[in-house]
C-alpha cells in the first residue's frame, strides 16, 4: 500500500470509527445498567472484549448512583497478534450519564456521553485490512449479539430497551493520530498532534454527527492535505512525505479556515 493511502485511509475510517465507538459503547453501559450493580475494570474488560474481538484493559471503572453516571478511564484496546505494532486505540476517560426524569419506554435518555480518544495508531498489517477497519468489522458483528443480549437481559426483569437513543451533550475529543508506514524494509512512525474537540447538544442521530467532524477535518485542511499527498506520492521519499503532512497539519489546525 503506497504512502498515500496509508495517511490518508485514517481520515474517513475515523468518522467510522467515532460513530461506533459511541454506539457501541453506549449498548455496553445500557448492557451494564440490567446486568451488574457495580462496575469492575474486569467486567468493562471483558465486555469491550466481547463487543469488538481486539483484548482489551481497563485501568479503573465506576458507576455513580447518586450521579447516574459510568465512567471508564485509560481503556486501552490492543490489535490483534497478526499486526506488526499491537497498539490501537488509548481512550482517556469514556463517561455516559443516564437522564432518568426523560427516559421511557420509547426513550433511551443520557445526560452526558463524553469519548477522549488519547491516541490511534493506524498500521497496515500482514493482510490487506488495516486495524482499524478490523475493529470496525469485528464490532459491527458482534454488536448484533450485543443488542439480542441485552434485551434478554431487560427482559429477565420485566423491562424493555427502549428504540430510540437521545443525547443531551456528546463531548467528543482525538489527541493524537500515530500512523505506521510498514511496507519498507523499516517501519516509520509518525505521530500527528490532532488535539480536535467538540460538544454536540441535543443528539438523536449519529449520522449529523460524524458528517460534522468531516466537515470540520476538511475546514482544517486534511482536504487539501490529502490532494497534495496523491500527487506527490509517487514523487517524494516516503519520510519526507509524512514530514510535510505533519508540517501541513500542524499549521492548518493553527490557523483554521
């Protein structure tokens, strides 16, 4: 796979990503809401295990009753052995809040989702498929298990899952962006200092959501990033390359459109 593709892949698998992670971690917390009382690192481990088939560790997890809050902190998601750099997906903190005066039968209600993605490292691996698109791949099928397990579960207590989600305010957050170029005889790493931000209020709909940051990536830039790299992909060394991507980023999100 040629330079190009390798910096550029991450830009439209991340609106994926983001958009899974917080459905598929809100089904988690909905999950923890019928099966457990208290929340372990052990219990989110497993789950998110379970729920995306890349190992998982947990540093620390509660659940706050009196805040009808659970909060997660230093989640880190590992690729699987076939990957030539095991690192993945390190989330700081992912916090949901239930909003109990609004939630019904028809209604799944949160007062707060908050995702702070500390850092993603993107590598191509021994196969055509990068990690990134394997995490999406492997959630998207299990998460159907997820759901069925769920309503099982509210089911036991003579609850239902409500059909529709809504979000008070989504707080989402990237750090960092680590791409390893592995198609040479070394593999060059690149770690690109992204530091994006923001609040959504009022969330029915992922799909408005991950249409935004896009728009916003492309505001800042990563558009015109990704032209300039096509065309000199095949012209430039690949470190010199990455140097002007990191040069070209760094100074678009500094000076924002």
């Amino acid at each position: 796979m040629g330079l190009f593709k390798i910096v550029t892949k991450p830009i439209g698998c991340l609106l994926t990503l983001v958009g899974a992670l917080v459905v598929g971690i809100v089904l988690l917390a909905v999950g923890f809401i019928w099966a457990v009382d208290e929340l372990s690192p052990e219990i989110a481990e497993r789950a998110i295990t379970e729920a995306t088939g890349f190992p998982t560790t947990v540093e620390d997890g509660s659940v706050s009753f009196k805040n009808q809050t659970l909060t997660l902190t230093n989640i880190e998601i590992d690729s699987p052995n076939d990957f030539p750099d095991r690192e993945f997906l390190h989330i700081a903190e992912f916090t949901v809040g239930l909003d109990r005066q609004n939630w019904n039968a028809e209604k799944m209600a949160l007062s707060e989702v908050t995702l702070i993605i500390d850092e993603l490292s993107f590598v191509q691996g021994n196969t055509a498929v990068s990690n990134l698109e394997a995490f999406i791949e492997s959630a998207e099928e299990n998460w159907a298990k997820a759901i069925l397990q769920i309503q099982e579960q509210a089911a036991e207590k003579d609850q239902t899952v409500p059909g529709k989600l809504v979000i008070a305010e989504l707080n989402l957050e990237l750090r960092r962006v680590k791409l390893a170029n592995v198609s040479g005889p070394e593999t060059i790493y690149r770690v690109l200092d992204v530091n994006y931000a923001k609040t959504f209020q009022n969330v029915e709909e992922i799909r408005p959501i991950i249409e935004s940051i896009a728009a916003d990536l492309q505001a800042n830039g990563l558009e015109n990033i990704a032209q300039t790299l096509q065309q000199k992909d095949q012209e430039m060394d690949e470190q010199t390359v990455i140097k002007m991507l990191e040069e070209q980023m760094r100074n678009n999100l500094a000076n924002p459109q």
